[in-house]
C-alpha cells in the first residue's frame, strides 16, 4: 500500500514543491546523466507530481524518447499537463494511477523515482513491482533525500530544533527521512544488479537572501503534525517568525546551512537475453 503524502496539496505546498525542485533541480541532472538517462528513451517517471523530473527527462531522452509521469493525485496531474504543455514538451504526458499497483502494456527503458520512496511504506515493494514495467536490461534510477547529513555549521539552536522537529513528524507519519542512505541496498534487495549510488549535498551561507526559507516552509507544511503528535507546540515553531529567527542566528554566527543530502542509486533489471 502506498503511504499518504503528510505535506498535502495546498496551493501553500505545491509553491514548496515548486521552490524545491528549482534548489535541487542541478543535483538531480547530474544525477540522472550519471544514471545513464540519455536520447532516444523511453522513460516513466514515478510520482511525478507537478511534472519537474518528467519534463527534465523529457530533454535528456529528446524527440526521438518519450516520457510518461505516473502520480494519484488528479488536481495535481493538471497543473503538469498544463505546465508541459506551455513548455511544449510533446514527447511527455501523464497518466492517473498508484505506484504500488499501476502497470503499463508495453516496457520502458528506463524507470526513475524522486522523492517517492521516501513517502511509501515499502519502498522495496515499489522499486520490485516496477520491475515488471521494466525491459530486460533497463534502468531503474530513484533520487531521495538523507536529512540526517542537514545541518548548520557552527551549529544553530533554532536550525537543530526545525531539523529535529521535521526529521520526528516524517517518521510519526511513517516516512523515511534519512532514505537516502539506504537507497543502493533497497535497490539490490529488490532485484537490480550493478547498483551505483552517490550523494550531492548543497550548501547554502546564510548571507545568501532567502536562506532560510526552504526549512521554513517545510516546517510550514509539517506543522499540523508536529502540534499532532506532540513534537512541539504551536507557539514553539513560532511561524510567524521562523524564517527571520533562522536568518538572524545564522547570520550572527556567520553559519553555512548544509541542505539534506540529494542522493541518487540506479541500477539495471536483470537482462534475459
């Protein structure tokens, strides 16, 4: 069974989602041309969501490949059609359906996942059952988060709390925020052969504008669970300042915010030719 997704679909959310996939837009890149996505394939893209990875794969497979986003979230299905339609990616459409159960009539040649894993209860089971979609010899590559590399350096109270209560709400909520790590092992425990696997960890001075504003806005988004599950309390999270007091501490102390390690593992079906 497919795990909820705990952020949501606000409008609030899907302007996270949006700001995320620009801050990890060149991790992913390099990591997928690492992974071996190149012209001519024929791709599905795994919890696509608003569509970012499916339209980037869409550039690297070119006219002659195609691309299919897979998500089970129909509003959100819209905004990519629209969004690839504006950019006029032709070679990429969209397609309703689970990822734990949802199965295609002809195989692709590469298969990726980015940041879904990280929100499924058995992500084992995922990467296992795509393997059917998957030709002989095809690729599967998935892309998640470790949040246990985040940090501050020279550390800052208010970053280890917003780190802590973030990493607490995922797991209360049966997420995997530190997945990462383990991604090259579920990959091989699920069947995949010559798994590779790497880690691209950005960083961020706190004098850059904005610095904060990504944990923010996770903390944002989680905190309906943090007051949930008695993480911390509304006034401890303080929203309305949150973002400002990051800002202010790191600054003071003239922090780098290490952000949650971008990790990429892929590997190749078992080819029976």
């Amino acid at each position: 069974m497919q795990q909820q997704y705990v952020l949501g679909s606000s409008p609030e959310e899907l302007a996270r989602l949006d700001a995320q996939a620009a801050a990890i837009d060149r991790p992913t890149r390099l990591l997928l041309q690492a992974a071996g996505i190149t012209p001519g394939m024929r791709v599905l893209d795994l919890g696509t969501g608003l569509g970012h990875v499916a339209q980037m794969a869409g550039e690297f497979v070119g006219p002659a490949g195609s691309v299919v986003g897979l998500d089970n979230a129909p509003e959100v299905l819209a905004l990519a059609r629209e969004r690839a339609q504006y950019a006029g990616a032709r070679t990429v459409t969209f397609v309703e359906g689970s990822a734990s159960s949802w199965r295609s009539s002809d195989l692709f040649d590469a298969i990726v996942a980015r940041l879904l894993l990280f929100h499924v209860a058995d992500p084992e089971a995922i990467v296992r059952h795509h393997l059917q979609n998957l030709r002989p010899g095809g690729l599967f590559a998935a892309i998640d988060f470790d949040l246990g590399s985040s940090r501050a350096e020279p550390p800052v109270p208010v970053v280890e709390d917003a780190l802590r209560w973030v990493q607490q709400a995922f797991l209360a909520a049966g997420a995997s925020p530190r997945i990462g790590a383990r991604l090259g092992a579920i990959l091989e425990d699920a069947g995949l052969q010559q798994v590779s696997t790497f880690g691209i960890q950005p960083y961020v001075r706190a004098t850059a504008p904005g610095s904060g504003a990504l944990l923010t806005a996770v903390v944002r988004s989680l905190a309906p669970a943090i007051v949930a599950h008695g993480i911390a309390t509304a006034a401890q999270l303080g929203l309305d300042d949150l973002q400002g007091r990051i800002e202010r501490e790191t600054r003071r102390v003239d922090a780098v915010i290490l952000l949650p390690t971008v990790v990429g593992a892929w590997g190749r079906s078992v080819d029976t030719a």
